[in-house]
C-alpha cells in the first residue's frame, strides 16, 4: 500500500497523470479500502478492544473489591485470567489473530499478577525488579507469538527496568554517566534493539515500520537528552556526549541514507540536531551574552532559516527516494 501511494504520487508530480484522472488513478490503484476491508479492520478493533478491556477488567475487579476478598481469591482470580489467557493461545483450533491477542492480553495480567504480589507481600523490592521480572517473564510468549506489537511491549518493559535500575543504582562506568546514567541506558538498551531489528528486517522478513520507528524515536531521544543536559547543565565542558552525539548523526544519515533509505529516520535526525543547536545558541547568546532583544531575534531568525532549510532538504531528499 505504501510503495502503491508512492508510485502513484511520483507519477502525478511528474505529469504522467494529468490533472482530470488524479481521481480515477486513485480508485484504480486500490488505495480507498473496500468494504471487505472496512469490515475486517472493525473486527480485529473490536477483537483487541475486547481482549484489552478483559485483561484491564481483572485489574480493576480485585482492585474495587480489595477489602472484600482475601488474598488467596485475589490471587485465585488473576492466575485463573492468567491461565484461560494463555489456555485460548494454545488452543490448537485458535487463529494466529486471537492466538496474539490471548498472549497481550496474558502479559498484561502478569504484570498485574506481579504488582498484586508487591502489594500484599510488601517484599520490599525496588521498582525495577518488577518490570524487569514481567519482561522476563514475558519474553517466551513474545518469542512465541512473533508479533511486532507484543515485541515493543517487551522492549517497553525493558526500558522501564534499565531506566528505573540506573536511576536506583547509577551506572557501571562511574564518572561518564554521573547522574545521566538512565539516559546512558535506555541509549545504549534501544540502539542495541534497532540494529538487531535492522538485521531482521533485512535478513529474515521481520516488519519494518511500527517497531523500527519506535525504536529509532527510543534510541534518539535518550541521545538528544544528554546533548541538552551537557549543554545546559553541565556547560560548554568536555564530555563523551559532545563525540558520541556527532557519530551517532552520521551514523544515522549515513544508513538511512544510503543503506536503507528511510525518510522518518533522516527527519529525527534533523529534528534533534535543531533541537541542540537552538539550546546551544540560547546558551551563547542569553545566558553568557548581554544583548537580550537582538539575541532573541537572532535565535528565532536561526531557528526559521534551519527549519526552512531542513524541509527543503527533505522534500528534495524524498523526490530521490521516491525514484
């Protein structure tokens, strides 16, 4: 459908459907879904709707009924969801549909089956050890299923048990994280998933778009923060972000560029870099300048002449892509 669009829009900028047939290109090419579409999207909606609703439904049951139950039903109820959860999964007759929704939904219940034994045990655990538990609990259901969404939950969960961990903790490698040891983590944790993804993608058919651009968004992020902590906190001094954050543009231009082209990439990518540049020039000119007005000026000029100039760059980088 994506590469469909594309086509289909190349053709029209470049005049090989005139103006009067744009519309009977489109339905032509199939891109407006038919009703049999239509009616299977609201069916796997209400599918994932219901699944969802049931699994937070146990939650809120032992949760409203807190006081009125003893610790062995409140225990009783959620093994039970637990169970029927993952006994419809492996139900041979089961669709690879409802067989992905049964294990979501089987996730989210031991995440509420791990909280519930916190609450009532008080063991006394540091958060991390929750989420990272779910996920290690969670990881042969996801290596089961096979399914992009569930893969992304797990990798959620993960980011939560490495961000809450160096944050309890702090980092392994003492003076270059100092108190951006989360940051460091949650970099290192995403970037390590996107080029394993990458690999699959490329190797063995694993789907691209959703899970490759969260990851991207995950791994970029936590690399734009650090840039904007060294510069605003901790000052024009030298730290490993000021040689990482550098590599790691090229990195990214250079493979979604080239290797792999991938418009959204390149447009994160310009998007951090304004970000630090805008904070870097702020820096110079509000905080160690004295000319407030002009400076002022000067950063909003700058600001419009790179946004300017990077939707300009994109747009001529999509017209190569396109081709």
């Amino acid at each position: 459908m994506a590469s469909t669009r594309r086509e289909l829009i190349s053709l029209i900028e470049q005049g090989v459907i005139p103006p009067e047939q744009v519309t009977r290109a489109v339905q032509a090419s199939g891109l407006h879904p038919s009703p049999r579409a239509w009616a299977l999207f609201i069916d796997r909606l209400l599918l994932w709707l219901g699944g969802l609703a049931l699994a937070f439904a146990v939650l809120f049951f032992v949760a409203y009924n807190w006081a009125e139950m003893g610790r062995w039903l409140r225990f009783g109820v959620v093994q039970a969801a637990v169970v029927l959860a993952v006994g419809i999964a492996i139900w041979p007759k089961v669709s690879p549909m409802v067989q992905r929704v049964a294990l979501t939904s089987a996730t989210l219940l031991v995440g509420v089956l791990l909280a519930l034994f916190g609450q009532v045990y008080q063991s006394g655990a540091d958060p991390w050890q929750l989420f990272f538990t779910w996920a290690l609990l969670a990881l042969p259901w996801a290596w089961v299923a096979r399914f992009e969404l569930l893969w992304v939950l797990w990798l959620g969960l993960l980011n939560l048990a490495v961000g809450l961990y160096f944050r309890t903790w702090g980092g392994p490698f003492g003076v270059l994280v100092s108190s951006d040891a989360a940051l460091w983590g949650l970099f290192g944790l995403n970037t390590l998933a996107l080029i394993i993804w990458e690999s699959g993608a490329r190797y063995r058919g694993w789907p691209r778009q959703l899970a490759l651009r969260l990851l991207a968004v995950s791994s970029g992020v936590p690399m734009t923060l650090l840039a904007v902590t060294v510069i605003a906190d901790v000052g024009l001094v030298w730290s490993p972000v000021l040689a990482i954050y550098p590599l790691w543009l090229v990195a990214l231009y250079g493979i979604y560029r080239y290797w792999r082209p991938e418009l959204f990439m390149i447009a994160g990518g310009c998007v951090s870099a304004l970000t630090v540049i805008t904070l870097l020039l702020a820096r110079l000119l509000l905080w160690e300048g004295d000319w407030q007005e002009g400076s002022l000026l000067l950063i909003t000029i700058a600001v419009l002449a790179m946004g300017a100039g990077a939707v300009v760059w994109l747009k001529r980088l999509h017209r190569e892509i396109s081709q």
